[in-house]
C-alpha cells in the first residue's frame, strides 16, 4: 500500500521549464500578430463549425461539451494576456501576483492572488462575482501545471520520514535558525526523477529509487527573499534511497523536524508540513 494517496483529479504535469522570451524585433512582432488575427479570421469560422460536427459525431454531446470548455479555457488565457496590463492595475495590488503568463487563465492568477491576500477591492468583487456562479472558483482555478514563469520558482522536493519527523537541512554559515526540505530546481530536458537524483546526490549523498518515487502533492506559496508576488513552487515525491546521509559539513546540517517546529522553515515547507500532519504522517 503506498505511502501516500494522491487525489483523484491530479493532472499530468507539463514537463516545462522557464525559459525567458527571445527578443523579437518589434516589426516582427506586429507582423506576425496581423497573420495570427487574419488566419483565425479566415480558418476560425470553419474550423468551429467542422469542430463541432466532428465532436457531435464522435463522442456526441459529451464531445460538444469537452470541444467547448477546451476553446472557453483558451480564450480564458488569451485574455490573460491581452488584459494583463489592466488587471494588474486594477486587480492586484504591487505586491501581487501578476496576470499575463500566457499559459495560465484569468481565473487562475485571480486565485493565486486571493491565497496572497493581494487582492485590490475590484479584485475582491470580481472574485465574490465569480464564486456566486462557481463557489471557491478561482481557487479551484489554480493551475498548478502551467509553464513556469519568472513569477514562478519550480523546485522539486524529497520528502522523506522516520518516527513522525521529517528530513530537513539547514544552511551553515548563515546566523538565521531555517531549516528547508531538500529540493532542487527543475532544470530544462530534466524529468522529476532526474532532478531529485541529482539534487539529493549533492546534499546528502545518496542514491534515490527513482522506480519507488510516489507523488505527494504540489505546493506554492511566497518565495523567501525574494520580491512580493514571486512564488516559490515545490512539486514533492516521497522515495526510498540507498546509503547513509552524509551531507558537506561545511554546507548542510541534517535535523528531524516535527511538526510544532514548522516555524523555522519558508511559507512553502509550512504548507507542506501541514498536509503532512493533517494526513497524520508528521507528529
């Protein structure tokens, strides 16, 4: 039986990292974008309507309705990134999370800023709009599988157990009492696996399964040290491993935490713990 039991509308994670735009020069960009608007004039119309009998004839109306929520959540996105300048005006205030990522919908950077509590007062309305038509919509809007960002820190963590504690370490030659989760960054053309063998390799010098990786959950919360509105997200797996924890003396120091000293750890290791002690997996 496995050690922790995912929910059931988990989605496949886009194996995707954040790679900043290459500058395009500025006719370019224009031109391109009057092809987009004349080709979606032409081919849209057809397109829809050959849609809508493919998927009527196809998987009938359950068809219809799954090619309509798929063309709704693009346009969701489009308009993230058409709006973003506003919204982030008008919705957020300067500590927010910012609308525009064009992998994202409006609703889902609506609700990342409701779990910051940076929300302006026409944010808030718009959010208590929504929710009369869908409770808690935007927070179940959000997206934990866009593309990373430069809003967006992508790490993956290891969780692991023993007697109720879990594994955390702490950064020598700082004065601060912190303590984090081992994790690493995701890096590009890295899978999940490669970057926690990686990553638990160099700070404790072992050897992950990676054929024993069980999913646990993906986390966000505000990025520590860094400016308001940067997330930190921790993508977590729990694994077995090979070897003894033998951290650099001159770097790490390896404590077992419980949960009444989640204190000395970041927003994100926080959430984490409490999930962990809510499932009763942390004393």
């Amino acid at each position: 039986m496995p050690l922790w039991q995912p929910q059931a509308d988990i989605m496949i994670l886009k194996k995707q990292t954040y790679r900043p735009d290459k500058p395009v020069n500025p006719f370019i960009g224009a031109l391109l974008f009057l092809i987009a608007i004349i080709l979606l004039a032409i081919t849209g119309p057809l397109g829809f309507v050959y849609g809508i009998f493919h998927s009527l004839f196809t998987r009938g109306i359950k068809g219809i309705g799954e090619y309509l929520l798929k063309i709704a959540i693009s346009v969701d996105q489009l308009g993230n990134v058409i709006m973003q300048h506003l919204m982030n005006v008008l919705w957020t205030n300067k500590n927010g999370y910012k609308f525009g990522n064009r992998d994202e919908t409006i609703s889902s950077a609506l609700g990342r800023n409701k779990k910051l509590g940076t929300l302006t007062a026409a944010g808030r309305l718009m959010d208590k709009i929504l929710d009369i038509i869908d409770p808690d919509h935007s927070l179940n809007s959000i997206d934990y599988y866009v593309e990373p960002s430069e809003d967006i820190i992508d790490h993956l963590a290891w969780i692991h157990f023993k007697d109720k504690q879990i594994l955390c370490l702490k950064k020598l030659g700082t004065d601060a009492d912190f303590y984090f989760i081992p994790k690493g960054i995701r890096l590009e053309g890295e899978t999940d696996a490669q970057t926690l063998l990686t990553t638990t390799k160099d700070m404790l010098n072992i050897d992950i399964d990676s054929l024993s990786m069980e999913f646990i959950g993906i986390f966000e919360a505000q990025a520590l040290g860094k400016k308001p509105g940067i997330l930190s997200r921790m993508t977590c797996y729990t694994a077995m491993h090979s070897g003894e924890f033998l951290p650099d003396s001159e770097l790490y120091e390896i404590a077992w935490l419980t949960y009444d000293q989640k204190d000395k750890l970041s927003e994100v290791d926080q959430l984490i713990f409490d999930i962990l002690h809510q499932n009763g997996l942390l004393s």
